[in-house]
C-alpha cells in the first residue's frame, strides 16, 4: 500500500499520532491540538468574567456548537441542539410521543447500541408502548425488507443505528424512511458511528430525528453529543424531558412550562460547557477534510485491511461491499481479547467487543504502512503465543 494521500497533512494536528498507532476512532478519536487552548479558553472566562460568561456566549453554546455540527449532517443553523450524551437525546425523543393515540409500538433491531436499547425498552414499559425487535440473520446485517415488515399502523416510532456498532454494516436509512412514512410512523436514526467518516444528509433521508456525538469519529472528545429535529415535527412535537433552557422565558424564572420556538424547545437544563469548548475542534478539522475525500480514504483502507484479513485467513466481521460498510473492520482472530491486550501494549490502539472481536477503525489521519504493521503484529503475537499472558482476564473497555 502507498501513502501519496494528501489527508496525511492533517496528522500534525493530533498529538497522540506521534507516539501512538491510533485505530480506535470508532471508539473515542483522536484529540486535536487545540483542545487545550479551548479548555484554556474556557477557564479563564469562568475566572475571569464568573457568572457573567453566561451573558457573554455560554448560554447560547448548545446551539452554537450545534451550527458546527449542523453542516456535516446536511442540516442548516438551529436545528441541532447539543446535549450530554446521546442515551438522553432518545430519552427526550421518546418523551415527545403521544403512545395512547393507536400507535403504540417501538420498532429498532437486534444490533442497535445497548445503551439506546436500555433506555428505550425501560420508557416504552413507562409509556404503555411495546417494542419489535428485528433479529440478524448472521450478526453482521440487518435486512430492511425486514424492518420495513416490522412498521404497520401500530408503529409509533422507527429507532434504529445508521451504522451497527459491531459490524459497521451501513443501513439504508432512506428506503426505511419512507416506508415509515408512508405508514405514518416517525423515525429517529442513531448516527454516532457513521457522521464523521460517510456522508449524511437528514434532508435526504428524510429522517425526522437523528442523534450522535463528536466522541468517536468527530474527534470532539466525551460529553458532545447532538440531536437533529426535522422542521416537520419540531414544533408539533414538546419533549416532556424539559428543562428550563428550553423555555420560551428562561430568565422570568416561571413556574409553568411554555416551549421555545425551534430547535431550543429541545434543550434541556443547564449545558454542560466544557465539554462545548472542547467539541468544535475536531468537526471543524473533518470539514476542511472534507467528508467525501474522508470516506473514500476509509472505503480503501477498510478494503485494504479486509484483504490482509483474508489472505491469513482471520474471519472478518464486516461487510464486504463498500457502500455497505461503514469505517470499521473487526478481525475475530484466535484469542481476540487477549491479542488485543498485546496490540495496546505495544502502543497500537484498537478495542475488542464480544461477538465481534477486535476492531481495527482507520481515520483519515491514518497511513497505510500503520495498517500493515497492525496487521503484522497480530501475526507475531499469535505466532510466539504473547496472547497467552492475558489468558483468563475479564474483557474490560480499551
């Protein structure tokens, strides 16, 4: 493989890439340099202005940062809002439905996140709803004609992962749209594994919510996290979720709830501000990258490490078809957990998720020659038996 890849100026820009061969962006990315000086930033207004930083820009952060995240999801100025993570942006979409009006059902799939599944399941039993979990047929894929089967008149609410975490199986988001569309059912898409390494247009799609983060791929670090409203439902719909940023009054300190216009009646209570410093850096850098020379770079490489899979012979949990698969490859080598222990401690950073095994996610900071020497060193791993010193551990997080 060469590296004639003009994406590689950007390196300079990561300071862990330096000492580090950095393949976990699909799970927290890479900090870009001028975090510090943001969080700087931010603490001498604290120090400084003190409760006047308020008056001064923090209080309109939420959707300010929202507005730098808004154009890599296709989306325009107010209509994303920022919130903690994204289990509470489906919490505060599952809070806007009515289910007592004859659609009483939840569709999502087998592969979706946990954590949108916990959340889900726990206030759909609050709510009197039901929930139709669509199987996998080779825990890899979800099929569409599938969960398009699954939505009829009774289907409130369609929520389900662009991207599946495990496999990077990409769905197509559209086609589900529409069918839940024309059976009058609303659909909420997780994207926090596919906005920041393949294009996505809410506008096209049609999607009327879409959740995510700048944690992984986005490069903006924990605590950022985004929820897209379509102008269709925007205004029809008030979360019950509701905090006193979403207030129409905020500063009248009212005891009655009357939402905001927009995008803001979807916030919540009080930001969390550091975070918000920290998470424009990394989605300003991928949108001077530019995300269509960021996916064809991770469409290659994914390939390349898919062919290096298969000529060893280590099985590959991940879609063969390019346009199916999002930017990451999982390797279910012999021993996966423990050959993954040995990666970090020769400072190649990947993590490992049962039933999946070790996931390897190129950016596009990422050289060729750093695939071929991971690959290479799960070679060299399996063939001394270094695996061997981590037999018996329990799995834990990368």
């Amino acid at each position: 493989m060469a590296d004639a890849d003009p994406l590689l100026a950007w390196r300079a820009e990561f300071p862990i890439l330096a000492t580090t061969t950095y393949l976990v962006s699909n799970s927290l990315g890479a900090m870009p340099r001028t975090v510090p000086d943001r969080l700087a930033e931010y603490a001498a207004r604290w120090a400084e202005d003190g409760v006047r930083a308020w008056g001064g820009g923090w209080w309109e952060m939420p959707i300010a940062v929202g507005n730098e995240i808004a154009p890599l999801l296709g989306a325009g100025d107010g209509e994303v809002a920022m919130v903690p993570n994204v289990t509470a942006g489906q919490a505060l979409i599952l809070s806007a439905l009515d289910f007592r009006d004859g659609r009483d059902t939840i569709v999502m799939t087998e592969l979706d996140f946990p954590s949108v599944r916990y959340v889900t399941a726990a206030l759909a039993a609050k709510f009197g709803a039901r929930m139709v979990v669509v199987p996998s047929e080779d825990g890899v894929s979800i099929s569409e004609d599938a969960v398009i089967a699954a939505i009829t008149e009774r289907t409130a609410l369609v929520a389900i992962s662009h991207v599946l975490f495990r496999s990077a199986y990409v769905m197509d988001a559209a086609a589900i749209v529409r069918a839940a569309h024309d059976r009058g059912a609303l659909v909420a898409l997780d994207a926090f594994h596919s906005v920041g390494v393949l294009p996505v247009d809410v506008k096209a799609s049609g999607t009327d919510f879409l959740t995510g983060g700048v944690l992984k791929w986005l490069c903006g670090g924990p605590g950022g996290c985004f929820v897209y409203v379509a102008p269709s439902v925007r205004e029809r719909l008030t979360p019950a979720l509701a905090g006193w940023q979403g207030h129409a009054r905020p500063f009248a300190f009212e005891q009655e709830m009357e939402p905001a216009p927009g995008i803001a009646r979807w916030l919540g209570g009080t930001p969390a501000i550091p975070a918000l410093y920290a998470a424009t850096e990394g989605p300003r850098i991928i949108r001077r990258a530019g995300i269509g020379a960021v996916r064809a770079k991770s469409e290659r490489q994914t390939a390349a490490l898919i062919a290096l899979a298969d000529a060893r012979g280590y099985p590959v949990a991940a879609p063969r078809a390019s346009s199916r698969r999002g930017g990451t490859v999982a390797l279910d080598v012999p021993h996966a957990y423990e050959v993954s222990r040995c990666l970090l401690e020769r400072g190649i950073i990947v993590d490992y998720r049962p039933g999946a095994g070790i996931r390897v996610a190129p950016h596009f900071y990422t050289s060729d020659g750093e695939l071929d020497a991971a690959v290479g060193a799960i070679d060299e791993i399996l063939e001394r038996g270094d695996w061997r010193r981590h037999a018996g551990r329990t799995a834990m997080v990368t």
